[in-house]
C-alpha cells in the first residue's frame, strides 16, 4: 500500500474513459468504427437494452440545481499529487497504516488509480449541515472555481464560504453538490462485496438517503443503524439524543450468491448451550425451570 502512494504522479484516472471502455467490452456491437477507437451508438444501445430504457417524460428522479456540475465535477481528472511526509511519519518503511491530509475530493481523484475497485470497507463522517461545518478551500482554480460560485460555496473573489445556514435559500442544495460528487468516487473505490457507512442527523438523513439510492442503488440498501449520542442541553421541542449511520453494500447480489452473513458467534454462548442442554436433561422440556435457571441473578 504504501509503495503505491509514494509518488503519485500525474492526471488521476479519467473516470469518463473508463466508463466508455466497460460499455464497449460489454456491448461490442455498439461501437461505431472511427479515428479515435470509436463512439458510442446510443441509439443501438436503446435497441439492446429494450423495454429497460426508461422513456418516460417525467420519470421519478432526486435533482436539485447544481446536480449535473456536481456529476462532471467528479468525473474531471485531477492533477495534484500525492507526496509521503516521511519526517512526520512512524515507521514509514513498515507501516501497514496511511492518513493523507488535503481536499479529501481531489483525495479521492487520486485514489482512484491505485484502489478502484479494492477497498472493502470505507466509513465517512460528512458535515452534518448544521449551519456553521462547512469549510472549504479558497485557492480553486477554475473551471472548479466557477462551479464552486456557482452553488454557492465560495464568493465572486473567491474567498471561501464557511457557513451555510437555512436562510440562505440553497441551504440543501450546497450540501448535496458538496457530498454527491464525493459519494460517487467512494462507491468507484470499493470492491464489489464492499460496504459503506455514512454518519448523519436528521439535518440531512432524509436527502442522504435518497442519494445513497441513487448512487449505490437501492437494492443494495442494507439498514439505516440508530445510536444513541450526545443530549441537547436546551432544545426548544423535543430533547434529540440520537443520530444515524446509513449502510449500503457495492452489491448486495453478490454477498446472496457467495453466502455471505455478518453474524459472529457472541463469546461464551457454547458454553450457555452446553449448560441448557444439561439443564433440559435434568429438568425436561426446556420449560419455565430451565428459564429461570439460566437467568443471571440479580
């Protein structure tokens, strides 16, 4: 691992072409002959996939303005670099463990070259939207630059904007072109038995949720989890002392085909099993004694 992030170098993975060459080795006939290796026959597609093409004119859809800049944002190539800090670092040639600072979207760009397709479990912790977490760097360049103006995440002279607070009239609509782009490189870099948590509170679950349908696909939904967090000292209705993780999986379909369960046998519970065994012999049953025998004292 640490071999691969040494020095990488260059424009990251052009996620665009990649999906140009997975429609092309799936679907060979769709290809029309020209200079440059050539281009997608749409229409022929339409023909192949049949009645799976949805042709309606208002289908059901989760958009917002800024969606499609979000979308071309994260399939734009990135063309930083990822330098190791081996004066910071412990154990540097042995180390199995990696933090990288910076953006995490270019991050992410950039780790798509070296770990599209392998990471098996990813966990983020976004910015809950809660008025005053969002930070965001001011040195852009453009064309990013533009996009970030244009949704509202930094000024006409570039300066950053650090709040984004519900009256500000897109106050769901920068969040979600902040974590959709980011959403949509985390789910490239899984493998496809990978899985992702996602933290969140009730500012933003609801819209978290119906991406997540939409970028990893609802059937691969596995449950919404409810913890038990801080207490509000001063809430002005309801005392909120939860929040969520979201979980979905890269493809459910194939945990069903290779059996795959997450359950893990609890430490001790042989021997719980062996002793209500012994309990049944003796009593019969396994009726109201055997219960009561088996529950701790108090």
């Amino acid at each position: 691992m640490m071999e691969r992030l040494r020095r990488e170098e260059g424009q990251s993975l052009d996620l665009v072409e990649e999906n140009i060459k997975t429609l092309k080795r799936l679907f060979p006939d769709i290809v029309r002959e020209g200079k440059t290796g050539g281009k997608i026959d749409f229409d022929r597609l339409r023909e192949i996939l049949g009645e799976e093409i949805d042709t309606e004119e208002e289908p059901y859809s989760f958009t917002w303005h800024g969606k499609r800049a979000a979308l071309r944002l994260a399939q734009t190539p990135s063309m930083g670099t990822l330098r190791p800090c081996k004066e910071e670092s412990v154990d540097w040639e042995h180390t199995q463990n990696l933090m990288i600072e910076g953006d995490n979207l270019e991050v992410l760009k950039l780790l798509q070259k070296s770990y599209y397709g392998k990471i098996k479990m990813i966990y983020i912790d976004p910015p809950y939207n809660t008025g005053n977490d969002f930070v965001y760097r001011d040195d852009y360049k453009d064309p990013l630059a533009h996009y970030l103006e244009e949704t509202g995440q930094i000024d006409e002279e570039g300066r950053k904007v650090s709040t984004n607070t519900n009256t500000s009239g897109r106050y769901h609509t920068n969040w979600l072109n902040m974590i959709y782009p980011r959403l949509r490189l985390a789910r490239n870099l899984l493998r496809n038995d990978g899985v992702i948590f996602i933290s969140i509170d009730d500012n933003e679950q609801a819209n978290l949720k119906k991406l997540c349908d939409e970028v990893f696909g609802e059937e691969n939904f596995i449950a919404q989890f409810v913890w038990e967090g801080g207490k509000k000292s001063a809430p002005r209705y309801v005392s909120i002392t939860h929040e969520y993780i979201l979980c979905y999986v890269k493809n459910k379909a194939i945990l069903s085909e290779n059996g795959v369960q997450w359950r893990v046998r609890k430490e001790g519970l042989e021997k719980i099993y062996a002793k209500h065994k012994e309990l049944l012999k003796l009593y019969g049953g396994g009726g109201r004694n055997t219960r009561m025998i088996l529950q701790p004292k108090h």
